[in-house]
C-alpha cells in the first residue's frame, strides 16, 4: 500500500486528493542562538493557525507538507498538536536548512552520524515526541553550496535510501538551476535516484532550458510562491511546462502560513486557500484540463511524497 507518513501516523495515498507540498505552519527565523528559538506554547499556536487549516480543509486540500526543518524552527511538539485539532494530514521534516542557519551540533556531526539522525527522526520520531518525520527538507546557500551543505546532502542521501523517502532542497538564487544540477549530483553519488530529489523554488530559475535539464535527469519541479501578484509568471511557467512535456514532475503550492514565534500573535499570516479558489480557475480558463489539473495537485505530489520500498521507483 502507497503512504505518506504524516504526524499521525501512516495515510494511505489513495484516501489522499488534493496536497500542498510547499507550506509553512511554524517557523522561526531569527537563529538557533536567538532566547526562545523555535519556542511557542502549542495552544497559542493552534488559535492563530486554526483558522487557515479550516479554511484549506474547506476548499478541499486534504494534506500539507511542513517545510520548516532544523535550523528554522521545526517544532514537532506544536504540529503533533495542530494536527490532533484538524483532519489535514500534516507532513514534518527532518533535515537541516543552509549553513547560515544550522545549529552548531549538526556543523560538528560527520556525513554518517547526520545520515543517523536523520534516519532516527524519520522512523523513531523527532527529539522524543514520537512524531516521525515524512520527508527530508536540505537548502543550499544562494553563493553555492558549501563544504557543510555538500556533507549534509550526502547523509539526506543515505537516509533516503534506508527509509524510502523524498528529499526536498531549497534552491534559490541567480545559480539556482546550477545549484540544483549540482545537488542531483550529489544525490546520485550516494545511490539516489533523482525521482527521489524536490528542487524546491524552481520558479525562480528564469531559464527554462535549465529547468528542462533538471527534469530530464528525473527530478520534480516545485513551483511554489503561488500568489495573486504573481499568477501571470506562474501561469505562463506552467503553461510551458505542460507544452515541454513536464506535467508528470510538476508540484504547486504557496510557501505560505505561518506562525512566528516572538511576535504578537504569531505575527502576518497567509491563507492556503489561492490555488484552489483562483490558480486554478485560471489555469481551466486557460484550457487545462480537469485531469491535468488533478495530476498537478493531487496525483504528482501522492507519488513524490510516498513513502517507498528500497529500489521501488515512482
């Protein structure tokens, strides 16, 4: 049976529809050396956020994927209890963000004892909350990938392989294309295949020829700051990717949310619920058909999220 792990446990992929795999419901940007890092009574947390989940729910979203990973404030003790207050199926990450913010324990560990940790929090649970993660969340550094990045890719790569699940990498930059070509690279020296790597913020690789590359080795494309400002440029990238051929590799969502820790109330908060109340009433109006649309939102994300056996491929 096809799965994702969600904070509540095993869902099966088949009793899944539409899933955001880009979403923020807890984070914390002010570093891990910041007095209440990564801290917030979880009850706080579930007022500020429960509208929005309700919202998403209603609208038809049926799960999202919690991208905030170490080093940004993953709190699995607050998504335990978001989730026990909504029939979302939530997603959270092991995993560490770009050097600038990774604690100083994970600089120290070597590439096997990161692989080892991140293992322990994809099938044990996270800290000793028993919440196991469902995915792995990287990011790379805009100026290129450094030396401690580069060790923590290759130990998302081993954990990978031992548990089946996906990695997602944060690629953004003027080299992003580069960065993520490099990252596949990386990937693939430790045995993983590239159907198993998310080039998070494709979008702003404003070469196509590069994205196309990147999809040709097999990776998924995540188009994801969905917004009204921006639905022109998304509609037109989408468009293209259809034309190219990608539509079997392509994600959307918004990188929206989310609660900020150390600000009244959690601080500015965007909704979940753009893609399905106006992305995608555009994109029918543009000739997208219903089954594409599915494969987009609902099919695309259930493959790359799915948790799989050793040497199974999407």
């Amino acid at each position: 049976m096809a799965f994702i792990q969600s904070v509540r446990g095993p869902v099966a992929t088949e009793e899944l529809g539409l899933i955001l795999p880009h979403e923020h419901l807890f984070t914390d940007l002010r570093g891990p050396q910041t007095p209440g890092y990564a801290e917030a009574d979880p009850e706080d947390v579930r007022r500020a956020m429960q509208p929005l989940l309700d919202a998403a729910w209603a609208a038809g979203v049926t799960a999202l994927v919690e991208c905030s990973t170490g080093g940004v404030g993953r709190n699995a003790r607050v998504l335990a209890h978001l989730a026990a207050h909504t029939p979302l199926a939530i997603v959270a990450p092991t995993g560490v963000y770009r050097e600038q913010y990774m604690p100083a324990a994970i600089r120290r560990m070597d590439e096997q004892a990161l692989a080892d940790w991140m293992t322990r929090d994809l099938v044990e649970g996270i800290d000793d909350t028993g919440v196991c993660a469902g995915f792995i969340k990287m990011a790379v550094s805009d100026g290129g990938i450094t030396d401690h990045e580069r060790r923590a890719l290759a130990a998302a790569a081993r954990a990978a392989l031992a548990t089946g699940v996906v990695v997602a990498s944060h690629t953004s930059g003027p080299a992003a294309g580069a960065h993520a070509l490099e990252e596949l690279d990386i990937l693939e020296s430790r045995g993983l295949d590239p159907g198993r790597f998310i080039w998070v913020h494709t979008q702003n690789e404003a070469d196509r020829e590069v994205q196309r590359a990147f999809a040709r080795r097999g990776g998924w494309l995540s188009y994801d700051a969905l917004s009204p400002a921006a639905e022109d440029k998304f509609v037109s990238l989408v468009l293209w990717a259809l034309d190219a051929g990608l539509a079997r590799q392509v994600m959307l969502s918004h990188d929206a949310g989310w609660y900020r820790p150390g600000e009244p109330e959690g601080g500015a908060k965007r909704g979940y619920t753009y893609l399905v109340a106006e992305f995608l009433p555009r994109l029918r109006r543009e000739g997208v058909s219903e089954e594409t649309i599915r494969l987009l939102t609902a099919e695309n994300p259930q493959r790359a999220f799915a948790v799989r056996a050793a040497g199974e491929r999407a």
